[in-house]
C-alpha cells in the first residue's frame, strides 16, 4: 500500500514538472479536489458528533464522506471516520480522527527519552514485518519534536524525524486534543521544507478547535468510561499499544502501520507537489 502511495505521489510531481504544463484549472486532479463539497468560511465543521471547527477565512473542511474520497485521490487508503481541514490554498491539510476509547488521565509525567528509547526499539523489530508487507524501509532517527503535554488545553503534541532508504528525512507531527469519552488524534501533512511556518496556520487553525458540550475534558464524571492508558501511550500507539497480545505489528498500528500518516510526510512529492499544482499557471 506504501509503494502504490509513493508511486502516485512521484507521477504527481513527474507531471508537474512537464514542460508547458497545463494549468491548475485544467489538471484532472485539481477538478477532481475543487469538486468535493468544501465547507468554507463563515461555517462550522463539525467532526464525528464529539467537536467543531469554526473555519475562518483562510480555512476549508470536509466531511467524513468527503474526506474519504479526498485521501484516496491522494492515494491512500479508505478513511471512512475521519474529517479534514486544511489551508485554502492546501499548503496543508490535516486529518482528524476521534478515537472513543474513554478518558485519558493526564497526571503523568512523560519521559521523552524512555519513549524514545521504546520507539527506535519497536522501529527495528518492525522492519521485517514492512518488508514482508511490501513496505518501504522507515528508520526513525529521534524527535523532531519531543512530546510536550499543555494542562490547560489538554493538548499533547510531538514530532518524529523519520529517514527512508534513499536518506530523505520526514517529519510526522501529531496532536492529541483530549476530551470526556476519548481523544481527538489529528495529523499534520505538510511539505517539510515548509513545516515550520505550517505548524504556525495548523496551531492557529486548533484554537478554532473545541468538544461539544458535554463532550469536554473537564465534563468528565464519575461512572464514565477511562481508558487503559495515559499520555505516554498515545505517543507510541495508545490502545494498540498496550494490547501486546495481539502481536508487533497491531501494537506499532499507531506509530508505523497508518500508510498515508506516514507518508504524508515521508513523500514531500505530494506537500510540495500539490502546492505547486494549486499555484501553477499555464505556459504558453
């Protein structure tokens, strides 16, 4: 599934760079993105019954139906509970899944290099179960950046560097935005070469971000569902992580088996190439 999305991100970018490429408004691609029923300014975006975004002038959202037709253009697989908001002119986008598995107690203190540690571990024990899946190789060489939790946002976000083969480094930025019955997992895709200023709009783009009411953090009572783990498992996989019984690789899914979190970041053909294709102007 990995190959099949770099070899739809590279005929992207190989297309973009034709001479007397045609413009945005005539590539087949681009129609087929402008068609999708894009939320714009003045609206809210609502996202899986549990929270919504208010999208201000320099944002657009879809749906889940929506968004699961916007990832398979991109070439990757199904998302059939997830929902997007991105940049109007999609110099970025990001992918919002809720995950119902209870509140997460947030009275731990996290330790960066432990969960380090246990990441490059499960790193190396995965490559050969990639490798059997027809997956590319994916090293991950540290924290782009370290896990850092906010108490009174209830946000918990990092960052890993990652290389593959050919020694192209990726980032792959992560928010987890927690509330009364599970947590908000959203992720950033982006061109690294342009992640810095993008984590700027992505971070102003969260304060328009909130759970429903009844839905916050804060509305948790006695009785309700808590879920297994703290902050340091959803670093490296949250639920999967902790139900080792069901193997390596189900308990890696959150950090290495999600083909397009991956390698949204990993293919910078699809960050640098779609903004390319949403700026371009035809050549005579």
């Amino acid at each position: 599934m990995m190959n099949r999305f770099l070899a739809t991100a590279m005929m992207l970018l190989a297309l973009l760079m034709l001479p007397g490429q045609v413009s945005a408004q005539d590539n087949p691609l681009y129609q087929k993105i402008q068609a999708l029923d894009w939320k714009r300014s003045p609206a809210l975006g609502a996202i899986a019954g549990k929270a919504a975004i208010r999208l201000d002038g320099g944002l657009r959202f879809l749906d889940a139906h929506n968004t699961n037709q916007y990832l398979t253009l991109l070439g990757n697989l199904p998302q059939t509970d997830s929902f997007t908001v991105a940049a109007n002119d999609l110099r970025w986008f990001s992918v919002f899944t809720f995950m119902a598995e209870g509140y997460v107690k947030d009275d731990e203190t996290i330790d960066p290099d432990a969960l380090l540690a246990t990441l490059k571990q499960n790193n190396v024990q995965s490559q050969p179960e990639r490798k059997q899946r027809g997956l590319p190789a994916l090293y991950l060489e540290g924290w782009f950046i370290a896990p850092r939790y906010d108490s009174q946002t209830k946000r918990l976000e990092w960052a890993t560097l990652l290389r593959d083969d050919a020694g192209q480094n990726s980032v792959n930025f992560s928010t987890n935005l927690l509330g009364r019955s599970g947590h908000m997992n959203v992720i950033l895709v982006s061109d690294p070469q342009n992640l810095a200023s993008d984590m700027v709009q992505f971070k102003t783009a969260l304060g328009q971000f909130e759970f429903l009411s009844g839905e916050r953090y804060s509305e948790w009572r006695q009785g309700d569902k808590i879920a297994e783990y703290g902050l340091s498992a959803l670093v490296v996989g949250g639920a999967a992580a902790v139900a080792t019984k069901k193997g390596l690789w189900a308990a890696l899914g959150g950090f290495i088996a999600a083909a397009w979190k991956i390698l949204a970041g990993l293919a910078i053909a699809i960050g640098a190439g779609l903004k390319s294709l949403f700026k371009s102007k035809s050549t005579p």
